[in-house]
C-alpha cells in the first residue's frame, strides 16, 4: 500500500474512532439532559397547577369532584394520589394503567423519578399540596418513549453533521497528505537517478520542513558521491598512467635483454634503469597503500603531546641531506611552548612530503614557521620557487597531480589525509617571498586526563 493510503487510512481509523466515541457518549448525555430538563418541565408545570388548585380550592380542598374536573381538563399524564390512604384518586389515564401503574411501582418512596410500565419507563414529577397535612400529591408522567424520540432525531442530526464533517476531514486529508507524498515520490524519483548514477540529471525538490532537509542531504550527498566518483575515475586514469610508464619502461629493457639486442654496456644500464624503476613502482604502491589505509582506519591514528620545537627539530634533521645536496637553505622558527597533540610518526610523514615538497621546487630557500592563532596551531612551509596558479591551487591536493618537478603526485594527497585525521586542515597559497606557501592548521593542544595518562 502506498504511503499516502497508509496516511489516509490511518487518518480515516482514528477519525472513526474518535466520532464513534464521541457519539456514544453525546447519545448517552443527551438522554440524561432530556431527562432532567423534563422532570424540570414537569415539576414547573406540577407547581403551577397545584399552586392555582391550592387558590381555588383552598376553602374545599377535600371536594375532590371539583379537581377531578379540573384535572381532567388537562393535556397530561397524572395522579392524584392521597399518602394518608396510600391510593390514587384521580387520574387521566384509565383504570387499568391506574392500577398496573400501582402494582409496579411503589408511589410511597419520593426518591424515584422513573416509573416502569409495560416495556416503557416514565419520567415522574411530584409536587405536594398545601397544607402537607392532607396528604395530597401531584404526580406527573412523561413517557420515555417520548424522550427518546427526541433524542434520536437530535442524534440523526448530529449524525448528519459528522458524516458531513467526516468527508470534509477526508478531502482535507487527502489533499495535505497529497503535499506530504509527492515531494517524497519526486526524492524517490532523485535517489533512482542517484543509484544510477544519473547526477547530470537529477533535478531538485520543492519542499518544506524536515522534508526540505533531507531533500538538501539527499542533493549534497549527490554531489559528494559525484565528486567523489569522478576523483575515483581521475585516480584509477592517473595511478594505471604511473604504473604503466615504468612498467613500460622494465618491459622494453626486458625484451631487449632477452632478445640480445642490446651489448654488455647498455645492457648493464638496462638493469640499472630496470632496478630503477621497480623501486619506483614499490614507491608508489606503498603510498597507494598508505592512502588506502588512512582513508579506512582511522582508529589506528594515534595521538600524543608533542613539543613543537622538538619536533620541528626532527623535520629539519631528517630534511638536511637533501637540502645540503641541494645547496637550499632551511629556516625554521617556532614560537616558544606551543604544544601540538598529533600522532608523532604520521604527522611527521605529512610535515616531511610539504617541506619535501618546497625543496624540489625552491630556488634556495625553504621557510618553516610554527605559531598560534585564534586558539590553533598554525604551521606555515613556504618556499621561493616559481609559486602555484590558483587553478593549481584547487587540485593539488589530489590524488597524483604533479608540479613540474613532482614524483609520485601522492604526497601532498598522504599529508592532506594525515592533518585531516589529525582533526586540521591544510591549505596552498603564494608566498610573500615568491613561491608557494602550505599553511597547516591543527587543534590547539587541551589537557585531559587520558592525555595526561598518554604523555605519561
């Protein structure tokens, strides 16, 4: 069943529900109303009549044929029952009810106001003349049936009412629910083309309220999986172009060698260049594996307090090799008891492939500088070299995108998901001195009792 007939069917159940409730005890509290307002009536109409019988007769209120006459001439039900003698002298039905009436019901008890007669019951009103010493009663009757008469053609009416009422909630119903479905249908509608990977066509969804939300996530989770499918595609493009050169490169050296074609010399060179490359390929499947790994176990990020100094120290110690080769100059500068709260191997790996990075790619200087700003730990590696393009700027994080003078293209894409686990963030701008600069942002270090017990 659809979800709009699931909502409209619901809706119809408790509507039911709570008009059967509610008409069952309107039904029942209009009788009791009727029945109250009629013994009011009764007692109203009792009162008048034994007032003006009091006015007449007062002189001769033991001439019974004098309010006989009187009586008779009324359109009511009564008695006219004496308590002294425990009879009914007078009434204005017949004989046989006078006396089945006086069979069934006991007139000496005033607390009863319903009567029983046949299968019908009366409402009774009694109303004692004046003085109580003659012991005269007026007792007036109105049959149920009467009562319920009226309260049936009430309940019809109300019935009416609710039926009305009931088709009108019905329509509403279905309509707002119509509003609440086909936002949800046309998301429906969007997530097939996201399955499909149909992004160029996916269209978006007017909606209001949670719905809008969700409509939003469900739009920027296609985006991201768009993204991420198309980063996908480039990576599998750039990592089987990576592998395929040098492998290229082992399979002709290879060929030749077993072909004889080449002499001693160039086949000592083959090996070399063989060897060469092979170590090439074991660099960049390990760094593919590095990727993999920090992009699914995160859980094995492991962090503890360290000094920056010390720490910018091992960089630098690690780094002097190759600037020495290189004839670079680099310069660190680290403010003074700034603690950062990083796994110290890993976050070593991602600051070594950036200051890497600005050697290659630098004329003769490489700037480190450490600071805190607005309750962060600020890491800037800037160079003087030839500097980065803004397009550049927005993919050089990615996987295998190379500079000119690049390797792998996997390292700034390693030190991205390393300060990324590390709860940070890593930006490439152009330098005040010529080149590019690399800021990293990392949380600012807060003691706690587990990283006491770590740097313990």
């Amino acid at each position: 069943m659809k979800l709009q007939s699931q909502l409209n069917a619901a809706f119809t159940a408790l509507l039911l529900v709570i008009m059967t409730t509610a008409g069952y005890i309107i039904y029942s509290l209009i009788l009791d109303l009727l029945i109250q307002d009629e013994k009011r009536q009764l007692a109203e109409t009792g009162e008048l009549l034994v007032s003006f019988l009091n006015e007449q007769y007062n002189d001769d209120v033991n001439n019974y044929q004098n309010i006989n006459d009187f009586l008779q001439d009324q359109d009511l039900q009564l008695f006219l029952y004496d308590r002294n003698l425990d009879t009914v002298l007078f009434s204005t039905m017949n004989i046989t009810v006078v006396n089945e009436f006086f069979q069934q019901n006991n007139f000496e008890n005033n607390e009863e106001f319903l009567w029983e007669y046949g299968n019908d019951n009366f409402v009774t009103s009694r109303i004692i003349f004046s003085p109580e010493q003659t012991g005269l009663e007026l007792i007036l009757l109105t049959p149920m049936h009467d009562l319920q008469v009226v309260q049936q053609n009430f309940f019809v009416r109300l019935l009416l009412v609710f039926l009305v009422g009931a088709v009108a909630a019905v329509i509403l119903s279905y309509f707002m629910t119509n509003k609440l479905v086909t936002p949800l249908s046309q998301l429906k509608t969007e997530l097939k083309k996201v399955e499909n990977r149909q992004f160029d066509r996916m269209s978006r969804v007017k909606a209001t309220g949670e719905i809008k939300e969700v409509e939003q996530s469900v739009y920027d989770m296609a985006q991201t999986l768009e993204q991420y499918m198309k980063s996908q595609q480039t990576f599998f493009q750039n990592a089987s172009h990576e592998l395929k050169t040098p492998l290229m490169t082992i399979q002709g050296y290879a060929e030749g060698i077993r072909d004889g074609i080449f002499d001693e010399k160039d086949t000592e060179k083959g090996l070399e260049v063989m060897v060469t490359e092979v170590n090439r390929l074991k660099g960049i499947i390990n760094e593919m594996i590095l990727l993999a790994k920090l992009d699914t176990e995160p859980a094995e990020y492991t962090p503890f307090p360290l000094k920056a100094d010390q720490f910018v120290r091992q960089v630098v110690d690690r780094a002097h090799p190759i600037v020495s080769e290189e004839g670079i100059e680099l310069n660190h500068q680290v403010e003074s008891g700034i603690i950062i709260f990083a796994d110290e191997e890993k976050l070593l790996r991602a600051l070594l492939n950036v200051v890497f990075n600005g050697i290659r790619h630098s004329k003769s200087t490489v700037n480190i500088q450490v600071y805190e700003k607005e309750q962060k730990v600020m890491i800037d590696v800037e160079d003087d070299g030839s500097g980065i393009t803004e397009e550049d700027a927005e993919h050089i994080f990615h996987r295998f995108v190379k500079g000119k003078d690049g390797e792998t293209g996997l390292g700034l894409a390693i030190a991205r998901a390393i300060i990324e686990q590390a709860g940070g963030a890593i930006s490439a701008s152009n330098s005040e001195i010529g080149g590019a600069k690399f800021t990293i942002q990392l949380p600012r270090y807060q003691p706690t009792d587990d990283n006491k017990q770590k740097s313990k």
